[in-house]
C-alpha cells in the first residue's frame, strides 16, 4: 500500500478529533465547539477514505491477467 503512512496518520488524527469531542461533551463544550469538532471528524474520515479508494487492490494485482 502506497499511501499506508498517509492513511495512518489520518487515523491518528480521527483518533485525537474523536478524543476532543469527548472531552467536549464530558465537560459540557458548546454545542458550535461539538458541531466543529464532528465536522472536522467527518472530513478527516472522508480524506482516509479517499486515500484508500485510489490505492490499487492488491489481490487484483496479484491475480490480474499478464
């Protein structure tokens, strides 16, 4: 997988936007604060599934006709 450490990274990222929000919501952030940080979450998955979306499968190397 070309992208690994790119797609890695973004996971990290998810991980620290969702680690965010629920601190935002335990110590009663503002609902515009949750609202950003679930945006922000969204785009950061939408990245990672960009990422993975282009990398070429695999299996179908592998097993692609010569």
């Amino acid at each position: 997988m070309r992208y690994k450490n790119n797609v890695l990274e973004k996971l990290g990222q998810i991980d620290t936007i969702a680690n965010r929000l629920n601190v935002q919501v335990n110590r009663g952030g503002t609902q515009d604060q949750v609202l950003e940080s679930i945006e922000m979450l969204k785009e950061a998955i939408e990245n990672a599934r960009s990422m993975v979306s282009i990398e070429a499968d695999d299996f179908d190397q592998q097993f692609r006709p010569q």
